[in-house]
C-alpha cells in the first residue's frame, strides 16, 4: 500500500526483457540503499518488486500483464519515474490509500499553466472515469491529486508547485500517456450496493446517485 506522496524521481539505467518478465534497473541513489529484496516500490504508480538493490541504483521485476496495461511497457533508458517506498504501519496518510494496481493509461490533452501552479486535463476511458469524481482522489504517474472537475470524456486535476518540482509531472506535455488509479473507496462502495441489490431483484442494477441516496450515503 502506498500514500501518493512521491518519495524521489528516478532514472530508468536499463530495461531486460527475457519471456513474460522484465527487469528494469533504476538509479535512485537518494532510496536505494535503503530498499531490500522482495520489498514491493511504487515506479510510476505501478507496483513492482526489488529483486536487486545497490548503493545508487535497484532493479525491479514486472511481469507481461503489468507492461501491457500501464505505460512502464514503453519506458526506455534515461526516462525518469516517480518512486515510494510502500507505507509503514503507523506512518500518516498524507495523500490517499493507493494500492500500486494501475487501472489503465490516460492522456494528457490539455496542460494550464499559472505562475505556480498548473490544470491538467487528461483523457481517459468510460470504465475509469465512472469512478472519478469531483474532489475526489486519483493517483497520476504515482502522484496523489485532487480532481477538480469531470466529463464523459477526460478530468482535470491541479498541481501546486513542490508537486511540479519534484515528481515527473511537471515534464508532462501533451498527448502524453499517464498511470491512472482511481480511489478503491469508490469501488468498494458500488461493489456492496450491487452485491445487496441483487437480493432485491433478478437484475444487478446500475448504480446512480439516486441509489447512492436512496442507501444513505450524502
């Protein structure tokens, strides 16, 4: 389990395809040392397991459907990514609960730049955006952000400055792909309401914010 909150950028060294898994060694002198063997690391928001660890650099293992569903299966050498250590018992949940499971790859189609701070807009398909709401969390690239505003096609989050100093997003451009999760409190919820609406009629019902009310839920 993982907050969000972005540990360190580091810089993809190599990339080792042998059959269905991959190898990618990451230089992150500022977290490396400190990793061990089978500790699960967050690398762009996907969750992958060291299986080697120096002085400056680590290697982490990706199997087949990890490079197929999130962008790591376009990384090459010298691109960055975001990291974080996976969240200790007793540590504050700074961002939001975030599992390291990527839903799917969104695109950047619009990017607003203030003085300090920036609006992302990102496009994204239907079965990911069911679960995105307004105020609501969603991880980008491993960066815990807040969403402002929701379409049926895209969202926007922003981005405050430490945000775009530190993490790989404020190197974002345009037509760029991006690791999405959404919240796992969301789908939690709509898997219990249809689990208890199925005893209420032979049909699985959709779920709406009429339901949502009708439930109790505010």
């Amino acid at each position: 389990m993982f907050t969000g909150l972005v540990e360190t950028v580091g810089v993809v060294r190599s990339i080792d395809r042998h059959g269905e898994v991959t190898n990618i060694e990451i230089e992150a002198p500022d977290i490396a040392p400190k990793l061990s063997l089978n500790e699960s690391i967050s690398v762009s928001g996907a969750c992958l397991s060291v299986v080697k660890a120096g002085m400056t650099s680590f290697t982490a293992e990706m199997m087949e459907e990890t490079a197929k569903v999130t962008k790591l299966g376009m990384l090459k050498p010298f691109d960055r990514v975001n990291l974080e250590r996976a969240l200790k018992a007793g540590d504050r949940l700074g961002g939001h609960i975030v599992l390291g499971h990527v839903e799917g790859i969104g695109t950047v189609s619009e990017i607003s730049r203030k003085t300090q701070t920036c609006v992302i807009r990102i496009q994204a398909d239907v079965s990911i955006l069911r679960y995105v709401v307004p105020k609501g969390s969603i991880a980008i690239d491993g960066v815990s952000l807040t969403v402002i505003s929701v379409t049926d096609t895209d969202f926007t989050v922003g981005v405050i400055p430490s945000t775009l100093r530190l993490t790989t997003l404020g190197n974002l451009k345009v037509k760029d792909p991006v690791n999405l999760e959404t919240d796992i409190i969301g789908k939690y919820i709509e898997r219990f309401l249809k689990a208890s609406s199925r005893g209420k009629a032979d049909e699985q019902e959709e779920l709406t914010w009429e339901k949502l009310a009708e439930y109790g839920w505010q």
